[in-house]
C-alpha cells in the first residue's frame, strides 16, 4: 500500500512547526495571565510553560520569532517552488465564495491533490 503526499516536505515542516509554535504561544501565554493580580482565575502550573512571569515572557518572545522565521521560511519556499502559482492561484471570487459558502455548510468536499 502506497501513499500519496498532498504536500511536499517544506509545507508539512512549517505547518508542523507552527502547530507546535501555537501550542508554546498559548501555554506561555497562560502563564503570563497568571501572573495578573486582575483576574481571579488562573490556569493549572501544568499547563502553563516558563514557570514564572519572566520565563513565560521569555517563552513567548522566542516563540514568537520561531513563528516569523517559519513564517519567511514558507513564504520563500513557495514563491521559489512556484508552490503558490500552482497549487493556490489562481483564485476567483466565485470560487472562494462558493468554498466558504460550503464550508459554512459543512458541506466542503476535500479532492486528493486539490486546494479548495
């Protein structure tokens, strides 16, 4: 059984670091709340990343350029690939309407191969 890559390995890695830089971002972030006197509730010490204020800080800022740097990194990849040229333009209005119309519907069908 053989499978069929959607997506080249470039587009997998940065969608994956952004996964993991998005799950950094809100930990820390949470941890920042915490350190507020404002508000009452606080999230659980386990779900929080950096500890204290400082290092939830800290966590944040890198994660932050993690994310820039990732983000440059795809933006590089796919004009240099033509990745954009092919596989997401071009783009009509009535093809991005009739898309979110579907998927305000639930009704969004999915092709193997095919942006929608």
């Amino acid at each position: 059984m053989s499978t069929r890559r959607i997506h080249a390995w470039p587009v997998r890695l940065t969608h994956w670091l952004n996964a993991f830089g998005m799950f950094c971002m809100i930990s820390s972030g949470w941890g920042i709340y915490n350190a507020s006197p404002l508000f009452g509730f606080h999230f659980p010490a386990w779900s929080t990343l950096g500890g204290w204020l400082g290092g939830s800080i800290a966590w944040h800022l890198a994660v932050m350029w993690l994310l820039v740097i990732n983000a440059f990194a795809y933006l590089l990849y796919g004009a240099l690939s033509r990745h954009f040229a092919r596989d997401l333009l071009p783009l009509s209005v009535g093809a991005v309407r009739r898309d979110l119309f579907a998927a305000l519907r639930l009704k969004l069908h999915h092709r193997l191969g095919h942006y929608n």
